[in-house]
C-alpha cells in the first residue's frame, strides 16, 4: 500500500513540475513576441516618414506606395500571429520594391532625409529578424515539450496547444522582387 501511495505521490509531483514547465515554455514564446512587436511598432512608425519622402521624388511611382499604406493600414486590425506573420511579409516585399525604385533616383537616395530613413528602417529589420529567430525558438522549445511523451499527456490534460512559427510562407517570397519602370 505504501508503494503505491508512492506511486501517486510521485505521478502528482511530475505532473505538477511538467505544467510548470510548460508554463514557463509559454511565458517566454509571449515575450518573445513582445519582442516582435516592438519591432514591429518601430517599423511601422517609420513607414510615414519613408513613404512621404520617396512621394516627393516619385510622383508617379503611386501604386506601391498606395500598396505599403493600405497593407500598413491593415496590420492594426489582425487577430492572429499567423495573419500578423503573413501581412508582415508583404509589407517587407513591398518595402524592397520601395527601395528598388528608389535606386532609379539618384537625387533621392541623395537625400539625407532618406538615407537616414534608409538606415533607420535596415537597423530596425536586423533587430526584427533577430527578434523573430528568437520568438520561433522559443516556439520550436515550447511545441517539443508539449509533443513528447509524456509531456504530452500532461499538455493533452491541461489544453496547451502548438504555436505557429513567425515565417515568410512563400517560397517566391525569399527572392528579390522584380520591379519593372
């Protein structure tokens, strides 16, 4: 009787460690996605400033800086990561566009305005990018343990569910994109 009192005790305490892991699991991929997010709010805050100074040189370069506004205008309104990932990724797709017009105006990429526009916005996509390897480990530790057995009994019980990785979806989108003048 007193092995299996053991038995119970013994079950009760992993099962009390393995929830207290996940939790903690859970806890870092959310402030990983802070991370993310500031980033992200620091991008988009500089994206006026970007987009008004290449209008005053490119007049008739309207449609991507119509497509940067209303895909910058959208991203306040998504529920999910997965939607915020895919939304992200083409406003970095439109991002490049940008910049490939620019290089077809030399008194533009001139500018200091822009230049330090330019520098601000390339500093802030390394510390994205970072921020995003950062958040998808955290993700890859955190979907391991709640997948392995028998962790996954204890993460089966209490309704921890896997998380999406922050990822550029198409492979089309990891080439550079073509803009024809």
């Amino acid at each position: 009787m007193l092995w299996i009192a053991l038995f119970v005790f013994l079950i009760f305490i992993y099962i009390i460690i393995t929830y207290n892991t996940l939790v903690k699991a859970k806890n870092i991929f959310k402030e990983a996605w802070s991370g993310i997010d500031v980033q992200l709010k620091r991008r988009f805050d500089l994206i006026p400033n970007l987009v008004e100074t290449v209008k005053g040189y490119t007049s008739h370069e309207k449609q991507v800086l119509e497509e940067i506004a209303q895909i910058r205008s959208q991203n306040t309104s998504l529920p999910n990561i997965q939607e915020i990932s895919q939304s992200e990724n083409q406003l970095t797709e439109s991002l490049k566009k940008l910049f490939v017009i620019a290089e077809n105006y030399p008194e533009l990429k001139a500018s200091e305005n822009f230049l330090n526009l330019h520098t601000s916005l390339v500093k802030i996509e390394d510390e994205l990018q970072m921020a995003r390897r950062y958040y998808n480990g955290t993700i890859r530790d955190y979907n391991t343990k709640i997948q392995t057995f028998p962790n996954n009994v204890v993460a089966g019980i209490f309704k921890f569910l896997p998380e999406q990785f922050f990822e550029i979806e198409l492979a089309t989108q990891r080439n550079t994109p073509e803009v024809k003048i």
